[in-house]
C-alpha cells in the first residue's frame, strides 16, 4: 500500500515537471487562446502543424537532458581506481567493526575514502565544487585544516588533557624507551632517499615510524604539500602518509606481538618489575610546564604539538579548569577526528592516491613500524646489561615507545599476561608510550629545522 503511495506521488511530481518544462520552452502556449470560430480545415491543420514542430522540440530538449544527466552520474564518470579505492573504504569501516581496529579513526577515514572516491563530471576541468581538490567545494573547505596543520595540534590538545604523565615521572628513565623507537623514523628517511624520494618527502615518510598520525599530518603539511620546500619541487604525499600512519596505529595488535616474541626470550618476557611509586601533586602540575620549556627550547618546529600537548595537561592537572579540560578531551578532540578522519579519507581521491608514490610510502611505512618497535625492545635489552636484577626492565615494555597511545601499553600488557597472568605491566608501559608521543613530535620538530 504505501509502495503505491509513493509510486502515485512521484508519478503527479514527474507530470507536474514535464508540463512545467513544456510551459518555459514555449511560453507563448501559456497565453495562446484558440478562437472558437477557428474551425476551418486550413485552421486546422495549421494548428496540427504546430502541435508536430511542438511536440518534436520537446521530444529533442527531453532527449537531451536525459544525455545530460545521464554524463553527470557517477556511473558514467566511475574509473577502476573509483571502485578499487571504495572497496579499500570498505574494507577499513569492516576492520573498525568486525575487529574493533581503532574504530574512532577508521570509520571516518572508510567513510571519507569512499566520499572521495564517489566520480563526478569532470571533463574540460569543469568546477562543480565537490570533490576535495575543487576550489570553493565544502569538502575543500574542510580539508584546509589539513593543508595548514590546523587539526594535529588540537587533536595534540586533547591527548593533553587525557593523558596522565605519572607513570613517566615516577620512572624517568622508560623515557629513553621512547626515544629509542624513533630509530625508525630516521632508517626511514635514509631508505626513502635511496629510493628516489626528495629531502622533504623523506622526511614526512620516515615520521610514520613514530606511528602518530596526527604528527605525521602535521609534517606532510609542511614538508610534502605540494609546493616548494627548500629548493625542493615536493608532490602533494599528506593523503598516503596520513593513511599509512593510521592503517598501522590500527593494526598494532597484529603487527608488534611477533616482533616482540621474535627478540624476546621467554625468560626475559616474565620479568616483574617494581609498581611505580606515587606521584604528587606538585610534581604532575610541574612535568607539563617544564617539559613545555625544555622541549620546545630543543625543538621549536614542535611547538604547535608540544605546546598543545603540555598545555592541555596542564588544564587536567591544574584542578581548576576542569571544564576547560572536559572539552578539550570530549567534544573538542571528538569533533576534529571527525573532520580529520574524513577529510584525510576523502584526499585519497584514485586519480591521485592510486600512484607508484603511494605504493611506496605503504612499504617504507611497514619497515619504519616494525624498525620502531624492534628498536624500543632492543634498547630495554641493552638497558637491563646495565641494571640490577630487582630494577630490571620487562623488554615488551619497550615495544610501548612507539606512539600509538595507548593501543601499543595495551598490546605489552596482553602479551605480558599471556606469559605470566599475573604480571602487569600496563602502567610501565604508558611511561615509554607518552614518551614516544613527545619523542615523535621532537623528531618532528628537527626534521623541520633541516629540511624547510
């Protein structure tokens, strides 16, 4: 029933349509009145004349409108990367549910990849204004904040105002277990160049080693924009670099368990180590202010990371910003992922994601990740030669110093339990984790001081 209402309802709306584009095409129609004496045969026939041309002109303008339309539908302007790229969107919104991969950046980034790979009109460098690389179109619009690094830095305020520093303060030293993992950024570097890759590309590729996406967006925004950098011609690389970044934070529980076992004994993988001591007030209140001062004084290409970064823990920690604080780590941080997920997703357009470039970055950022955790676990086995038993370090700690926060301290402790159930080691982890946060975004900071 309600099937045939619809039906009869289109159907009164199409005719409504026809009549009204007959009525415009030939505005005299409206008005003309036949007379009633016109009945002759020559009247007649003249009229049926008329009523011929009429209806072949309105035939011919139907006909081409329907062509028209017809040159505007997806279907006719779909090429085969359109429909690889939706599939590949697909298959990201499939891992975020079916695996719970880091579906608060997934789905976004699925969704944005299949609005960005819906195929509009474009012949003759027609405007429509909408897709993401046309001047005026809201998506554009929306993708500036990733062209001038707007929404890394307040995605970095919101990781501020949720992260607690007490496990770093209480044991400094796991800081260098977050320091360590950054060797995969810079291995990276050197093999993009081998690679053909220019100094600022490199740059921006080897940044996915740290795994923090919104840094490596930040970078690519700088470094590998599409413009002129440092006498360097640069290609536009912030769509793959920002998806390779995230398609490996997401798949940290696939990736790092096997690298961890493969360098760790099942000796080493059962050391307990000590609980962390109590922090104080004072003490989380002046992390965040000096390391604000001290970071940025060594890197100042970081401070729109850093800077945030302190300064929202700085509200968390400081009791009486609560509020501030409560949007920075909610609403504030939840809002700029959406437009951040999407309009990253949206940029891997086929016609300019599905290149040899892109195949690339995804192989250069495989090895930068794997580098990056091998590099943390090795370094808390060279640490441990130089350490008493009773201040030992559980190596898997040091897979944690990449900053994928907190997925890589989740992925520690599950390994750390499936070795010994009652071994936790989760808050250990987190020191090396939200070291590797503020590391990455160092390195971030001294590629810059190079390479603009």
């Amino acid at each position: 029933m309600e099937l045939k209402k619809a039906f009869t309802v289109f159907s009164i709306l199409g005719l409504l349509v026809l009549l009204n584009m007959l009525v415009v095409s030939n505005p005299g129609m409206a008005n003309k009145v036949i007379p009633a004496e016109s009945t002759s045969t020559s009247a007649m026939a003249e009229d049926s004349g008329e009523e011929i041309s009429f209806m072949s002109f309105a035939l011919e303008k139907t006909l081409e409108g329907i062509s028209k339309f017809a040159s505007f539908t997806g279907f006719r302007n779909a090429t085969g990367g359109n429909l690889i790229m939706i599939v590949v969107g697909l298959f990201f919104i499939y891992l975020a549910i079916r695996y719970n991969y880091e579906p608060l950046l997934l789905v976004p980034i699925g969704s944005g990849i299949i609005i960005g790979n819906i195929p509009f009109f474009q012949d003759g460098g027609v405007n429509l204004q909408l897709g993401i690389y046309q001047d005026g179109s809201v998506l554009n619009y929306l993708y500036y904040g990733v062209l001038k690094g707007i929404y890394p830095p307040l995605i970095f305020l919101g990781i501020g105002a949720m992260t607690d520093f007490s496990s770093l303060i209480s044991n400094p030293r796991l800081m260098l277990l977050g320091a360590a993992a950054q060797i995969g950024i810079f291995l990276t570097f050197i093999g993009a160049l081998y690679l053909g890759f220019n100094m600022p590309e490199a740059g921006s590729i080897g940044i996915i080693g740290g795994a923090d996406g919104p840094t490596a967006i930040f970078l690519s925004s700088k470094l590998a924009n599409g413009g002129m950098v440092h006498g360097y011609e640069t290609k536009n690389l912030i769509g793959p670099i920002a998806i390779a970044a995230y398609s490996y934070m997401a798949l940290v529980p696939v990736i790092q368990p096997p690298i961890m076992r493969l360098l760790t004994s099942k000796r080493e993988r059962l050391i307990r180590m000590k609980p962390p001591r109590s922090v104080s007030k004072l003490e989380k209140i002046m992390f965040p202010i000096v390391g604000l001062i001290l970071t940025t004084f060594i890197s100042p290409g970081a401070l729109p990371l850093l800077g945030m970064l302190f300064f929202g823990n700085i509200l968390k920690e400081s009791g009486v910003t609560k509020r501030l604080a409560d949007t920075a780590r909610n609403s504030l941080i939840d809002i700029v992922t959406i437009l951040l997920g999407l309009t990253v997703g949206a940029s891997t357009q086929a016609d300019v994601f599905l290149t040899g470039e892109s195949m690339l970055i995804f192989i250069l950022g495989a090895v930068s990740f794997m580098v990056a955790t091998a590099g943390g676990v090795l370094f808390a086995k060279v640490m441990n030669l130089f350490l008493k038993d009773d201040q030992r370090i559980n190596p898997l700690v040091g897979a944690a110093g990449v900053s994928a926060v907190p997925d890589s301290a989740r992925v520690v402790q599950h390994e750390g339990l499936k070795n010994d159930p009652s071994n936790h080691l989760l808050m250990h982890a987190m020191a090396p984790n939200v070291a590797g946060v503020i590391g990455s975004a160092v390195a971030a900071g001294i590629m810059m001081s190079f390479l603009l």
